[in-house]
C-alpha cells in the first residue's frame, strides 16, 4: 500500500485540538503523522488539498443498509459506497433487516459483506429484542462479541419500560449504549406527519411531540436507575432537548443525535402532500428546529446522524397515507450541515467535525473519529465554499427519495479515504445509465 | 379543460371568494332544471367521466351521477369492491389507465387526505374531489354554502360547526368556504375531536353545546362515526348525545331560530334530536336538492362553459 501525502490542508482535528494548515501522513492504513512541512516518503501519493479541509472522516451511527431483505432499494455495498461519496468513512447498520439481526451469525453476515464491498467501514447494531418483537431480550452479549457496536429496536422505541431496564443493566455489561427510537406507539398510530396547523389543514393524522417525549423521559429515568447508556436516536422535539440537556446537567449518562432534514425542515415541508418529506419523526416546527440548533451548538446533543432511509420510487409515489417513512442522507448530510448551520454561525468548523466524527465515534467506541497518529487512516478532505445542486439521479444510493433535489448547497467532498486509500474522489459518479431516471 | 377555476376542484382552500361566487352564482340556474318534466340539457353532451369512488358513498356519488347525466355527459361508475383496486394496482396505474380511455373527467372519492391532488398532478383530466380522507369536500361545502345562502347572506352570519371537527373532510371545506364568504365561523365538540391548532385557522371554539347554540345563527351538525368511540376518542354514544346533542330542548333556549344543516347521514339520536332533523328549521333536505345544482354548477365550469351562458345553457334542450 503506497504511503499518501495530504499536502496543505486545514487540518481539522477538534479531538487533537488542532486547527491548523498542515499535512497529513497516511501509511500502513494509519495516520503516521501530522504536521507542517512533511516530507514525502518514497513512492508517496500527494493530494494537493492546498485550500481544502482535511479532517477525520465523518461517522454515521444511523444508517439503514436494507441488506438483507431489501436489496432493490439499497446494499451494504451501495450504501458504503453512498457514504464514502458523503465523506462518512464508518456507518453503523440499523438492525430492522429482514430477517432483523438479533444474532451473531446475522451480525458476521453484515460485516463479510461490507468487507466484500470495500468503502466505508459498516459497524453492525444489534437487536435489543428478538425479531424487534419487544418480548424477549436478544442474545446482546453475542452480538456485542461477534461485533456489533450497539443494540436498538429502531424503528420503534424498546416496547415496555422492563425490557429497557433490563436491555440497559444487561448491555452495560459489554460496555454498548441502547439505541432508543423515541416513540409512543399509543399516541402515534396512524399519524402521518408532525400535529399542528399543516396536519389540520391537509387533514393528516399529527404525531404530537409527546409521542416522542414520553419515551425520552421514561429512558432518562431508566438510565438513571440502571447506570446504562441511553443513546436518543433522531431527536425531532424542543421537549427532548430540554430534557437531555436536564439529565446531562445531572450526569445522567446519556447521549443524542439529530438527522439533517430535522434541523432544516419544518412540516412546511410536507405541504402538497410530498412523500419524501414524509419521515418518523416527522418533522416538527420552527421553534423545534431552533432548540434542535440550540443542542448542537452547546453539547446537549452529541452528534449528526443521517438516518438514511432508502425506499424505492414505486414506494414513496403513492398518497401520503400509505407512502412509507424515511428519506436517504448519506450524500446530503455534510452539505446540509455546512450550509444550514457553519454559514449562519450555530457551530464552527471544529465544533462541525467534532458532532460528526469525534462525537459519534466515542458514543459506539468506534476507532477513528481523530488523525491522531496511530489512527485508522480514514480521512474526508472537502471543500466547504464549493457550491452543488443536489441531484438525486447521481447519487450512488440505489434509492432517491430526498426532499432536498434541487437544493443549492455548500461544501464538497474531495477525496475520502478509508485505511489510508482513496475510496471517493469528486466527480466520481456511479454509472446512470442503468437505472430509473428517477 | 380549464377556465374560471383552473383544471380542477380539489379543494375550497384554494379558492377565490370570487371563483367560490361564481360557483354558487352558477349553480342558481342549474336549480330549476331539475325541477322540469325532462330534466335534461346537452351541456356536457360527448364528455366523459368516471365517477371513482374508493370509498362507499351513496349521497355523494349518487348526486354526482345525476348531475352528469342532467347535463348529458356520458358517466361510468367504479366502485373498490371488483376493481382492479382490490388487485392491488396503484392509485397512479388505475389513474393512467383511465386516461388511456381519452376521458374527460374524473370525480374521486378516496380514504387518504391529498388523494385528489396525487391524481389531478398525473393525468390531464379534470380532477373533482368528491371527498379526501380529512382534507375536504368541496362540493358539499359548496352546497352548503348554497343552502345557508337561499335562506340569509352569508357574510356576517355565524356558522357553527357542531361534533367530530378532526375527521371531518366537511369541517374543513365549510370552514374555508364560510370565511371567504364573510361569514363568523365556530367549531364545537369535546376537544378529543377538535384539531390541534384549529383557532389558528380563524375560528372560534366552543366546548359546549349549549354556548354554541346561543351564539350561531347556523348549525352544521357531523356525523359521529360509531368507530370513534371504539379509537377511545369519547366514551360513549349515550353520553355524546347527552353532552353535545342537538336537541329541541337545547334549541328552545336559543335567543333566535337556528338554521340546522347536516351533510348526512344522520345517526338520529346521536349528534342530532329526530325532532331537530325534522323540525321547521331543518334544511337538510334542501342541502341534497342543492348538492345537484352545484355539482352541475362544477361539471360546467370545469368543463370550460361560460358562467355568463349558464342561464342560457339550461335552455337549449334535448327533446
């Protein structure tokens, strides 16, 4: 493996504490070292990242690969390779599969294929509960040994209070947080998009905000009991801001992310019924958008994670009601945050890569996150004033259902590397000519 | 296909106080036709359309058959049951085949709110919403509108709407229409069946029935669905009734007489007292008698007739 030269970028490295134009030496899969003036070693690649950003690479603890069970819409392969094109180097794999991985063998299944498929590192999590069935505990210890970095029953929230009191002693044990998808099945049934105004005028069925609150609460006081790490998946609400913010105050240990179409959009967005704002959570309003912002910029909320959500075309052009939830983000995240958050000031570049990479790497205990030398050499250079469109038919996504086509934004992946080789370089684009237009 | 109202009615919200005028104005002359011995004018003669209802319907799709076949247009009836529907096929496939048959009109009733918009976005043909989930009904807020008109001006006049506001599709259409029109609109109901954020939208709100009928002029009486009490949204039919039931003994109080609607179909007992429903100030079969005139009032001027020519148009006939 040749040795790689990133030669004089910004080097932002909030885990390091630096903040300065250097180079970067990869070598042997590992970051060698960083510093002013590198020499370049025998054989070295130079990447001429002259007024570029280089900074570990971005770490996604939120991401639905659909293998196995729904290979027409995404794979592990199209999904490492979406990510890579995103500037995320590692991903963590939701277990809603089908079948669900609540097993070893499912867990060795995910990680073979992602080895196959080369790109972005894929980290498996495991089912908190059999089948998801919200009944019986899965065997969390297996799991955690044969490599999953966490356990979740995502896409509902852990069923009952005990299961998530025991989910949380027991997963202490092996040292992985309980993923938690905060949502009162009671108050959500049937609920289509945020309740408010829109919901009223377009005649939809709301999900109120307590039906994610409720749940954040009950967790708050079950982490508090057991001692265990509750990670509050896709935080929507003002509500759960402010009580994450109180628990954290209190040491409770707990930890959050926000998806980038929850601190952008508003139920605005669903206006004229548009499938592909159509998401669980849904999406709230502004004041929640602003306490969201609010929990980046001051901690409460740890870190950005996607929830890249593929479903096929057919799928999401239907009525609303029957239109399923979720929207892809692997190629949209960093663009959306740079815009929508550097540009008006909520969080500076360091603060950026530290909710991106540092942040939720040491949630899941996941290498990287930092160029510390030693580190995997897994690194995103980007250019944060270059503009793009967003154009769903060149995502490499197998799936295109994102409310952001068409959108101007800032901020453009140059060169990922993963172990110290290029996996993504701009104007890659995956071959089109196969597939839907749409 | 477009004139005064654009391609398609999907909806009051979007409408003009002007464009909901001419509907109304429209539908005056329409009136009398049904009142002759042959009624029957070649307004329509040599369009197409297809009532598609998703949905059981009998007022509705009845009124709309009629009201095609007055003005001459060539109708086909698709109910779900033995529809490809139940096969499984997609609202945009069963879409794309009717256009395929070169038809003019489609009137749609269907379960999920955005329907009528989901299928006026992919065909050419005129869309009519005969009712979307619980977004809206706009021809029965027309004909309400109409009813409440031939009896009062409608701006000034305080409408209440009375029972289930969060599912009704009614609601909304007669909410939109009576503010353009000028009218002071309420809504009452226990606050389980009343939307989050309803005020926002212009209205006030009453919790009980008593101050809502002191207050209108009008009431529009919902229809509570018997499956409302089984979602847990109130306890019981007995105590619906007892708490927000439009009665005679309710009505006496009143300081002035009340004009009472409902879109039907009524649970006697229920939402309202028989003695209400077929009291001296019930227009609820007027409603029905306009829901015609205004439906042919919406097939002509979607079909791009002249609101200037509606008079003369009902005078050329088909003898």
């Amino acid at each position: 493996m040749k040795p790689i030269v990133v030669r004089g970028a910004r080097v932002v490295d909030p885990a390091a504490g630096r903040d300065e134009v250097a180079d970067v030496l990869l070598q042997d899969g590992v970051v060698r070292a960083v510093g002013r003036g590198l020499g370049t070693p025998e054989g070295a690649t130079v990447l001429d990242a002259a007024g570029l950003v280089a900074a570990p690479g971005l770490v996604d603890l939120h991401v639905h690969l659909r293998e196995p069970g729904r290979e027409d819409v995404e794979t592990i392969a199209t999904g490492a390779r979406a990510a890579v094109a995103g500037g995320f180097t590692s991903v963590c794999a939701m277990p809603n599969t089908d079948p669900v991985t609540d097993n070893q063998a499912a867990v060795g299944f995910i990680l073979g294929q992602a080895r196959r498929a080369g790109f972005a590192r894929v980290y498996p999590i495991g089912a908190v509960s059999l089948g998801q069935r919200g009944e019986q505990l899965a065997e969390i210890g297996e799991l955690a040994a044969a490599g999953a970095v966490a356990v979740s029953d995502d896409g509902k929230s852990v069923a009952t209070a005990h299961l998530m009191r025991t989910a949380l002693e027991y997963a202490r044990t092996f040292a992985i947080p309980v993923i938690d998808h905060c949502e009162d099945h009671s108050l959500s049934h049937g609920g289509a998009m945020h309740e408010g105004l829109t919901s009223t005028r377009l005649g939809l069925k709301g999900i109120p905000r307590s039906a994610e609150d409720v749940i954040v609460a009950r967790d708050i006081a079950l982490a508090e009991l057991t001692g265990g790490h509750v990670h509050f998946a896709h935080v929507s609400t003002a509500g759960a801001v402010r009580m994450i913010r109180e628990a954290k105050g209190r040491g409770v240990h707990v930890t959050a992310e926000v998806t980038p179409h929850h601190f952008t959009l508003t139920d605005a967005a669903c206006e004229g019924y548009e499938t592909n704002a159509k998401m669980n959570p849904p999406l709230r309003e502004a004041p929640d958008v602003a306490a969201l912002c609010a929990g980046l910029a001051d901690g409460t909320i740890d870190c950005i994670a996607t929830d890249h959500a593929p479903h096929h075309y057919d799928a999401k052009e239907a009525e609303f009601d029957n239109a399923p939830f979720g929207v892809v983000g692997l190629e949209t995240a960093l663009a959306l945050a740079i815009t929508a958050l550097i540009e008006p000031g909520v969080l500076t570049l360091a603060r950026l890569v530290e909710r991106m990479a540092s942040g939720p790497a040491s949630i899941a205990h996941l290498p990287g996150g930092t160029l510390r030398p030693g580190q995997p050499a897994d690194v995103l250079v980007f250019d944060p004033a270059a503009a793009w469109t967003v154009d769903p038919a060149r995502f490499f996504s197998k799936s295109r259902n994102t409310p952001f086509g068409g959108r101007r934004l800032r901020g453009l992946v140059r060169w990922t590397l993963v172990g110290g080789v290029v996996v993504h370089t701009a104007g890659d684009r995956p071959d089109t000519s196969d597939r839907s237009a749409r | 296909m477009s004139g005064a109202l654009g391609k398609d009615l999907l909806g009051l919200e979007h409408l003009s106080a002007d464009q909901i005028r001419l509907l109304l104005d429209t539908a005056e002359p329409f009136k009398e036709i049904s009142e002759r011995a042959i009624k029957k004018v070649p307004v329509l003669r040599g369009k197409t359309i297809v009532n598609l209802f998703f949905e059981a319907s009998t007022r509705t799709r009845i009124s709309f058959e009629f009201a095609e076949k007055r003005l001459s247009a060539d109708t086909v009836n698709v109910s779900t049951s033995g529809s490809s529907v139940v096969k499984g096929e997609t609202l945009v496939d069963t879409a794309r085949n009717l256009e395929a048959m070169r038809i003019d009109m489609v009137v749609m009733r269907h379960g999920s709110s955005g329907a009528a918009k989901f299928l006026a976005d992919r065909i050419e043909s005129t869309v009519i919403n005969a009712g979307d989930g619980k977004h809206e009904h706009p021809t029965q807020g027309l004909l309400d509108l109409l009813t409440i008109r031939d009896h009062r001006p409608i701006a000034g006049t305080k409408v209440c709407i009375v029972g289930d506001v969060l599912h009704s599709r009614v609601a909304r259409s007669n909410i939109w229409g009576l503010l353009k029109l000028g009218a002071e609109v309420a809504v009452c109901g226990p606050q389980s069946l009343l939307p989050l954020g309803i005020e926002s939208l212009g209205v006030h709100v009453f919790r009980r029935v008593e101050e809502a009928i002191a207050w209108a002029d009008v009431l529009n009486v919902l229809r509570l669905q018997l499956e409302r009490m089984q979602a847990g949204y109130i306890p019981s039919l007995r105590e619906y009734y007892r708490h927000f039931g439009v009665t005679v003994e309710r009505l006496e109080k009143a300081p002035r007489d009340l004009l009472i609607l409902h879109p039907g179909p009524m649970n006697r007992g229920v939402e309202i007292d028989s003695r209400v429903a077929d009291g001296p100030h019930s227009v609820i079969l007027n409603q029905v008698t306009n829901g015609v005139a205004v439906r042919m009032a919406v097939l002509y001027l979607l079909a791009g007739g002249n609101p200037e020519l509606a008079e003369a148009a009902k005078g050329g006939s088909d003898r």
